[in-house]
C-alpha cells in the first residue's frame, strides 16, 4: 500500500492540484491529510472538495478548528487573524460542519496521524526539540507518526537516544519510533519554495518526502484578488 501524507495545504489550490498529480503518477492509493486545508489562502472551499473528492482521510489543524469558529483565534497574527475571518465569508454550512467534526488523531495500519502533537493533539503545540518528540513518542503505539502544523519538515528517530535529520528519505523500523514532519503543501516555511509532501510505502517501510514546483504567480494573483494580506503571498515566493 503506497500512502500521500499531505499537511498545511491553506487554500493553496495550485500546490494542492500539483501535489495529488504527483501522488497519483507515484501510484499513492490512499491520501492522509493533517490539517490545516483551509486558512491564508484564496481557494479554502475548493480544496477541502478536492480532498474529499480524492476520499482523503483529513485528520484536525487549528486552522479548520479556528474557521469553524471551535478555538480562539486571539492568539493568531494579524494576517492569519485576517485570513480566518475571510476564510469563514467563504465556507458554506457543509464544509463548516465537515471542519468542525474533524478528529484530531486517525489511527492507520502501521501509523498515526496528526496535525501537532501526540501527547496533546487538542493543544495544537509544535514538536520542535528532541524533548517535544520525547512527550509524543511516549503516547504512539505505533512505530510511526506523521505530523504536520510548523510547516517545516523534518524527521525524529527513537532509538537508544532521540536524534533527527532532515534526508527526505527515512526507513522505518518497528524496533524505533520515528516521527515525520511532512512539510507543508500550500505554505512551506523552510525557504524552498515548492510544495512538500511525503509518500510512504507500507511494504517496504519507507518514507519519502518529495518536492513539487507549482505555478506561484497564480496563487498571488488570486490572494490579492481576494483583498487577502499581500505579505501571504509574498512569502510563499520565499519559501518562509
Ligand atoms: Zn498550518
């Protein structure tokens, strides 16, 4: 069974429409989403169709919980503050209901998924350190977890002691733990500006993160069509 681990899509159509052909032509069978569909940018609703249309399994970001109106957003910059109340202009009652009735954790046959943490997925926080890896690690019962959320992606191994690295490529054994950051589809933070998502083969227990060119111009044609931030479009040329 080959899987797509897509996370932080944000409205981005075009990095969304580039990243499942991708998954596709790979011969991904089952597209596992972590949060954050909508949020920053212009096409929310047209993503989650997306999603569903490709009978993704969508597990909760604090973006989708914060356009569902289910956490408080006064802890969010001003832009991302901006783009929720637009967001919510935007989404119709179905895609409010389906947003809000996501769960946080999706269990799979050999991993889990979810958009921040394990320990406390409710919390929305960042794992970060090897500490932060630490606290969810000691709540996976499975030898794998694909996490999304700081956009940034990365990989933490349990073995004798915590380390990480940042190769795209990890093989993953059921003697260690092993948590993968996917990067993000529509907003990537590590200053490469292409779309990131992961493949993971089940036979052959191996995750591949891969890196997709889409066409950026668009989607910062379009954010400031939709009199959204300019600097949300900006930094998606950045890459940050
Ligand atoms: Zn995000």
């Amino acid at each position: 069974m080959q899987y797509a681990i897509l996370s932080d899509i944000h409205g981005n159509l075009e990095a969304l429409e580039a990243v499942l052909a991708s998954a596709r032509a790979q011969g991904a069978e089952q597209i596992v989403c972590l949060g954050d569909v909508v949020g920053y940018g212009p096409q929310p609703v047209e993503c989650l169709q997306l999603l569903l249309k490709a009978n993704a399994t969508i597990v909760a970001g604090n973006h989708d919980f914060a356009v569902a109106d289910r956490i408080d957003i006064s802890n969010f910059n001003v832009f991302a503050r901006e783009a929720t109340l637009w967001t919510r202009e935007q989404l119709g009652d179905e895609e409010r209901r389906i947003l809000s009735e996501l769960p946080l954790v999706a269990e799979f046959d050999g991993f889990t998924a979810v958009h921040g943490t394990l320990h406390t997925p409710e919390l929305f926080d960042y794992v970060q350190t090897t500490y932060d890896a630490h606290l969810s690690m000691q709540e996976m019962q499975q030898p794998l977890c694909f996490i999304g959320h700081s956009h940034v992606p990365i990989t933490f191994v349990q073995d004798e002691t915590i380390s990480y690295h940042l190769s795209p490529t990890t093989t993953v054994s059921s003697h260690t733990k092993t948590i993968v950051n996917v990067g993000s589809v529509g907003q990537p933070r590590d200053f490469d500006a292409r779309a990131c998502y992961a493949l993971y083969d089940a036979q052959r227990h191996r995750v591949e993160r891969v890196r997709i060119p889409y066409d950026i111009d668009s989607v910062i044609a379009k954010i400031r069509r939709a009199g959204l931030p300019r600097p949300l479009g900006e930094r998606l040329r950045a890459g940050r």
